[in-house]
C-alpha cells in the first residue's frame, strides 16, 4: 500500500501519479488534500509519514510546490526517510543506497511524465542490503 499526500501546490500532480497507480494496479491510500484550495502542507506530511512509519503503508509519495517543505516535514518523524527526487538517478540511488521510504516531488518544479517516471523508478528500485548502507542508515537513527 501506498501513501500519498500534498499540499493545494500538489494537487494536480498528485492526480497524474493516482493515474499512474491505477493503470499499474498499485494499491494506495490518499491521506489529502482534496483539492487546489490553500492548506499546510507539514499536516499532510505528517500523516503519510506516520502512515508509513507505523507500517500502514510499505512506502509513501509526498508532493507539494517545491517538494521541500513538505520533505522537511516527513522528516521530522522518526523512522522515516524522504527523499525530494528531480531524476529518476536519484530516485535510483535513494532507494538503493537509503532505503528511502518516501519520495518527495516538487509540482512547480517537475512536468507530469517526467514526475511518473521518478515514481515508476522509486517503487521497483529495492534497497541494495549493502553492509555499508545499512550502517550508514542505522548511524542516521542513532
Ligand atoms: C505553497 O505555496 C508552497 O509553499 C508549498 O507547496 C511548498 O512549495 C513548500 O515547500
């Protein structure tokens, strides 16, 4: 199950990646918002991120304008590793070398296609299990 949020910024990205899923068969939960109407972003942040951190759901997608905002916010809760991605290299090596569990994008910054692709490489990208990246991980918990 998937995890997805955003902000009013996101909105409309966040519709594009629903389709993406849907063509795909991926099964997620939408945590909002609902529309292009003004909210905070760190709300929404906050709920996929516990979503995800409690192990409701495997991985999570998180959108607003720049993506910043809302990356810095899913952040904060423990367990959690977001991951604001532009590429699909990125989106490679987050997942290889950080295992991340949430990719941040940015509406304002990325067209459809290419935000569709960053996700399609996030979700079947699996984490390397190297001895090394798994320290590094466990060193960021500590
Ligand atoms: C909303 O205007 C904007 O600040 C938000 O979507 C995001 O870019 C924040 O980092």
């Amino acid at each position: 199950m998937i995890a997805l949020g955003c902000d009013h910024g996101g909105y409309e990205l966040k519709l594009e990646v629903i389709k993406y899923l849907e063509q795909n068969n991926i099964p997620y939960k939408d945590f909002g918002c609902d529309s292009t109407d003004a909210v905070d972003y760190p709300v929404y942040a906050k709920k996929v991120a516990n979503a995800v951190a409690n192990k409701e759901c495997e991985k999570g997608i998180l959108i607003c304008g720049t993506g910043i905002g809302i990356s810095i916010a899913a952040n904060k809760v423990k367990g959690i590793r977001c991951a604001l991605c532009s590429d699909c290299f990125s989106a490679e090596a987050t997942r290889q070398h950080n295992d991340a569990n949430i990719l941040a994008m940015g509406a304002r910054v990325l067209g459809g296609g290419l935000a569709v692709k960053i996700v399609d490489t996030f979700l079947n990208t699996e984490f390397s299990n190297d001895e090394r990246h798994i320290r590094r991980i466990n060193l960021i918990e500590d």
